[in-house]
C-alpha cells in the first residue's frame, strides 16, 4: 500500500509543523487526529511532503471530508505564524470555531455552492447619495485586485451608504464580503443597516454569540449561504469561496490588536489577506492611524475622501480650557458647569467623556497616606459607591470598604479623583430636574441596558451623557450640542507614545456625537496643558492636521511608523528573574540591525501576582525586525541555558500597548 506524507499543524506552543503520514490522500487544510506523544490531538495538514527519510506516525483520523481551510488560506495563516513569530498550529486553531478546535466533531457540509442566494435584480438603496459619495463609489468600485484604500470620511460624512453600494457591486458579481468592525455590540448601526438592505445574505460573527450561532455563521459563510459577513478581529481569516471585498471600518482602532496569546492585529492580516487574494480592500475611519497615512503617503495605499458631512452642518468648534487655576467640581471647571446649565436652558443634551468608571480612582487615609492597593496588581483599588467595594480593574478582584485605615487604624477614609458614578452623583445634585444617562461597562452589564440607554437618549430631548469611550463610537445624538471632556491629559502626559494619536481620535470621535445642530455645538477640553502642540493642532478640528503634525514628531524621532517595534516580554512571579532572562536575550539580538530598549518594567508591572518586564526592539526595516526576532525566538527555544524556562515570555510585533 502507498503511503502519504503531510506536514502537520498541531496546537501546541512549537513553531514548526511535524510530518505524519496516511494511507489515503488528504487535501491540505483538512483536520486531523494525531498523536502527539501520549495524547491525541488536533492537527490541520498543512502541505503534501515527498518521501521523508524519518520515521513517522500515522494520522489517525482524517476527522472532516472537506478542508476547513483552502490553500490560500492556509498561506496566509503561514504567512501570519512567521510575521507574529506565534506557532502555526495555535494560529490556525485561534481562527476556527470552538467545536472544530476538538479532535471531534465533523464540519457538516453541503456542497459549496456559493450561487445559491442571489441579489434581487431590482435592489433598491434607501438614499440617494451626495456628490462626494457618488465619486467614493466610482472610485471604490473601479478598484481591480490589490489596491488598499484608505476612506476618509469625516464623522457623520456617511461612510456606511458608501460602504454599501461597493458591497452590493460585488455581490452582484456573485462574490462574498467580508466586513471588520471593532466591537460590534457598541455600533449596532452598522450591523442594522447593512442587514436592513441585505437581508438574509448577511451573518454576524464575534465573541459575545453561542459558540453554536458563531459555527452556523462561520459554516455558512464559508458554504456560500451567507454573501456579507459583519465580525470583529476573530472574523478575519473567516474562510469564504469567493471572497470580493474586505472592508475594515474604523480602521485605526485598538480593539483590532489582540492583546494576549496570538498578538495579531485583524487589520494587518485582512490587508495580506486582500493582497494574497488579489482583492481590493477599503479602510474606512474619520481618524485614521499614522500607520496607514504613512502607507498613502507613500503611495502603497489609496486615499477618497469625504469631508463633508451629509446634513451639510458645521462641525463642533473646540475650545481648550485651562483648569490650572481652577477650583473643579468632581472633575469639572465652573465654566463647564456653566455651559452644561446653557446647554439644558436650550433644551439641548450635553455630553460629559471621561476615560474611568468607578466613583473614584483612588481611596486612601488622609492621615498615614496609606492608599487601597490590590493585593495582586500594583493598581490602585477603584472606589465604586453602588457597588460599595473597591475593585481593581486590571483582575476584577473586589474587596470590602473598610471603615477605618487599615494601616494606623484612624477614620480618615476618603477618595480622590473623579469617576462616572461621582460625575452622576454631582450632576444630579446640580441639576435636579435633569435626565441624566450614565454609560460605562458597569451600567451596561445587563443585556439589552446599553441598548436600552441609546435609545432612551435618542428620544429625549435635553439631558445630560456621562460616558466612557463606549459613548464616542459611532452614534448619532442629534439634539447633542455641548461635549466636555475630563481627563485628556493622561493622553498628553503618557510615555506610551500611541497614546497621543489615540487622545486625538478620541477627541475628534467625540465631537463627531455633537453638530448635527445649526452651527453652533462645542467641544471643550479641559487640560492644564493647553500649550501642547498635539493639543493645539486638535483645536482646527481637523484630524489630518493633527496626524500630519504628529508623524513630523514621530519621523524626527524614528518612532513607529517610520520605524519598525517589537517587544519581548518576560513574565514571573519575581521581578529579578524577568530582569536577568531579558538581559540575557538582549545578548541574542543583533545591535547593528536594532535598537534595543530595557529591561524596563511594564507600565502595570505587577498583574495577579506576576511581574512583566520587557525589552523593545526598533528597527529600521521591516524585513530586518522580522528575521532579527526569528533568530531570537529559535535561539531562546533550543537554548541549553536555563534562564529562560524559568519565566513565561513572549513576543509581541507592532506592539500598542507596554
Ligand atoms: P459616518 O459613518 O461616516 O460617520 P454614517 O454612515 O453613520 O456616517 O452616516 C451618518 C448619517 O447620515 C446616518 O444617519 C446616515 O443614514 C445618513 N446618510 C448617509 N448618507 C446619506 C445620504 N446620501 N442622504 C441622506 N442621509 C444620509
Ligand atoms: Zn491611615
Ligand atoms: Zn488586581
């Protein structure tokens, strides 16, 4: 009997495949059962290999009749584990359904037959759109193969109805669509508009479904039943038979970077994606990131803009607020409180952003200075009143308030600073007779409160929003006038030099809830740096303004994107051992291709009980970082040197958080 050898992925934390061999033919991308030492487990066959030489096991159980990915996509999830350095077999499980990622279970077939549901002939579109947008569409439409593009469209410049019509273009030509979106539960628009024209062709995909919905939807998209699929990161590599378009919509969005295990971002990977696929891809966002202005400066990317907005209103003027000499009210300035009482005189809404939840960031004794620390992290303890705990909110662990200080016993127990439960407490109080709608992960845990919330604003007239940045993504309120925003200062301040670029969409997402009023809505900052020059840029309103000023700074001081970042973090439960493992690395990296940051602890150095510590590659070719950390990733793998077994690490490329 003939025997067939295949190149293996199996989900375990090795970087190659391993060869099995199998008496009958298997179709690369299929599931497999293999033996992996003593135990059975999953693997996905990846390529056919000639005769090997060494001894090899069978596949035990050819578990699927068809492959749950096609070739190509199988390159690009080899393409995937070499860029991100993460094993293939873990990369290619994080991207199926949980039940395929058991060694059981069959992936239920009907024959691919991706002409099944069709366009009706006469689709009607339920607005006529404006002059920029038609040119948006001409232009997206006329896209042949890989030719990214960047849509710029100011907030509320209707970049959906754009989205649209390329959609239904493709459609007709009896291809699938797939579309990214951050957090699906925070724009419901999205999904209800492209269902409202779409129907039945369109499935949804993220991380809040049933693992049994998240299946149907993945089975179908990849069968052809389902033409449009709407999902968040995990969404990217769903596998479809005729995939025509990737639309990425706020392109510029963290969510789409996968903090923990496989560190890919969504955005990255649907670009190779297109570009394997020969497929035109659309980045849409009002605050696109300096990653991809870069690439449109450069030429690699394509750039349409919509810079009007659809009711033909103004946007919001900014106004910057100096608060140094000021005496604030749980965070806010009198002259705020003063333009919230206008605001309501006018029967209008206002909107208060502030990046904490919680009554206030910190509780500490007035007399010994002790402060409520987490017994596992080194973060402050958040004191939430309606809960009556404090909670750390970096592992949710929840203590009782104590009456009085734990450490010299005296009653001298209060808190400081401000979060949205104060902010609801004190605007009450102010404004009695006010509705006032609070938003953060606490008043929304309830399934259905957030919509609940969204909807009640949008019927009532005046009022005030508190929120978090929950509130800044994507909504409409059109009786919104007046946005204040606390706190952009940590933005300023902060060493982490994303942090910048995110305050600055923020602000420029924010004011987009506000102005769809004659002329006269406002935004106003309240820092105590109202020089900063990123600050200052902000004022015009124009995010490109402000990104073009940023990427100068950033070019100066060759910092991504004009430079390349990686980062290896090492976790333990002693901070001397992360220091001694990491410098001990650093030997491994080759200084004439890199730049070589640390060992510096991480901006939490202390989360549940373990210590992070980290060393930041940077380097001026992306195909330089890329080899560099390769090298370095096998040579701390098969290292005879103990130290570094004796913590966890990792790699994290193009990293955005530290
Ligand atoms: P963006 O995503 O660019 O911020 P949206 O796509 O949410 O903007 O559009 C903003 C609002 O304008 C939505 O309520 C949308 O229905 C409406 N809109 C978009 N295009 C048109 C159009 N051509 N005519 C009328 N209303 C439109
Ligand atoms: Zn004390
Ligand atoms: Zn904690």
């Amino acid at each position: 009997m003939s025997k067939f050898f295949y190149n293996v992925a199996i989900a375990i934390p090795l970087r190659q495949a391993f060869t099995y061999h199998s008496n009958q033919q298997v179709v690369p991308g299929t599931r497999v059962a293999v033996k992996f030492g003593a135990t059975n487990k999953l693997g996905i066959v990846i390529e056919a290999v000639s005769n090997t030489n060494i001894k090899t096991k069978p596949i035990h159980i050819v578990l699927d009749d068809l492959p749950v990915f096609s070739k190509t996509e199988l390159k690009i999830l080899k393409w995937a584990s070499d860029y991100y350095l993460h094993p293939i077999g873990e990369v290619i499980s994080s991207f199926l359904p949980t039940n395929l990622r058991q060694v059981k279970n069959t992936l239920e077939t009907s024959v691919i037959d991706s002409s099944k549901k069709t366009l009706p002939k006469d689709l009607k579109f339920e607005k006529n759109l404006n002059t920029q947008q038609v040119k948006a569409v001409k232009f997206l439409n006329s896209l042949k193969g890989f030719m990214p593009t960047l849509l710029y469209g100011v907030t509320g410049s209707g970049k959906t109805e754009v989205y649209i019509r390329c959609i239904s273009e493709h459609l007709l030509n009896n291809k699938s669509v797939l579309i990214l979106a951050p957090e699906i539960a925070l724009t419901p628009q999205l999904e209800s508009r492209v269902k409202d024209q779409f129907g039945d062709l369109v499935g949804i995909y993220h991380s809040k479904m049933t693992p049994s919905a998240r299946y149907k939807a993945w089975k179908n998209f990849r069968n052809g039943d389902l033409k449009v699929m709407i999902g968040t990161r995990s969404a990217v590599m769903m596998p479809a038979p005729k995939l025509g378009l990737i639309i990425i919509d706020e392109e510029h969005d963290a969510s789409y970077k996968q903090q923990e295990g496989f560190k890919f971002s969504a955005r990255d990977i649907a670009i190779k994606r297109a570009q394997i696929l020969k497929i035109p891809i659309i980045l849409g966002s009002a605050t696109p990131s300096l990653r991809t202005l870069k690439l449109v400066e450069e030429k690699k990317f394509g750039i349409i803009k919509l810079t009007k907005r659809v009711t033909q209103k103004n946007p919001p003027k900014f106004s910057i607020l100096d608060i140094n000499e000021l005496k604030l009210v749980s965070g806010l300035a009198p002259q705020a409180i003063e333009a919230i009482s206008q605001t309501l005189k006018r029967k209008k809404q206002a909107m208060i952003f502030i990046n904490r939840r919680g009554y206030a960031p910190q509780f500490i004794c007035s007399y010994c200075e002790w402060r409520a620390m987490c017994n596992s992290c080194d973060s402050s303890l958040v004191f939430h009143h309606q809960a009556a705990r404090l909670i750390c909110h970096r592992c949710d662990s929840a203590f009782g308030i104590p009456s009085n200080c734990p450490s010299c016993s005296k009653p001298q127990l209060s808190f400081l600073g401000t979060g949205t439960e104060q902010l609801e407490d004190t605007l009450k109080e102010i404004f009695p007779d006010t509705s006032i709608y609070r938003m953060d992960r606490d008043s929304t845990k309830k399934v259905g409160s957030l919509e609940n919330i969204l909807s009640e604003i949008k019927n009532s007239e005046t009022g005030i929003l508190i929120g978090t940045q929950m509130l800044i993504k994507g909504h409409d309120f059109p009786n919104l006038e007046l946005v204040v925003a606390v706190n952009v200062d940590q933005g300023i301040t902060s060493l982490n030099s994303s942090a910048v670029e995110e305050m600055g969409q923020q602000l420029i997402q924010v004011a987009g809830r506000a102005g769809r009023l004659d002329g006269n809505s406002t935004v106003l900052v309240q820092s105590r740096y109202v020089n900063d020059q990123n600050l200052l840029q902000l004022k015009s309103g124009n995010y490109l303004n402000f990104a073009s000023s940023l990427m100068q700074q950033r070019q100066i001081t060759n910092q991504p994107p004009y430079s390349f970042e990686a980062t290896i973090k090492a976790s333990s439960p002693k901070a001397q051992t992360n220091i001694e493992m990491l410098t001990y690395a650093k030997k491994f990296i080759d200084s004439n291709k890199s730049m070589v940051i640390g060992p510096i602890p991480a901006l939490q150095a202390k989360v549940r009980g373990s210590y992070h510590h980290y060393l930041v590659i940077q380097a001026n070719k992306r195909t330089s970082l890329n080899t560099l950390l390769a090298d370095l990733s096998d040579s701390l793998i098969t290292d005879k040197n103990k130290i570094s077994k004796k913590v966890r690490w990792s790699i994290n490329v193009d990293p955005i958080e530290f």
